[in-house]
C-alpha cells in the first residue's frame, strides 16, 4: 500500500514537471 502512494506522488511529480518542460518549449519556440 505504502509504495503504491509512493509511486503515485513521484507520477505526479512527474507530470508536473513534463507541463512544466513543454511550457518552456513553448515559450522558447
């Protein structure tokens, strides 16, 4: 249970800083 929380905290850190990337890109183009 424990790492199922785990992995979906860092999944969401994870889309979070996608967004984040391809809005520099977007502003960078």
């Amino acid at each position: 249970m424990r790492s199922i929380l785990l992995f979906y905290e860092l999944n969401q850190k994870l889309t979070k800083w996608q967004i984040e990337v391809s809005r520099n890109n977007d502003t960078s183009v």
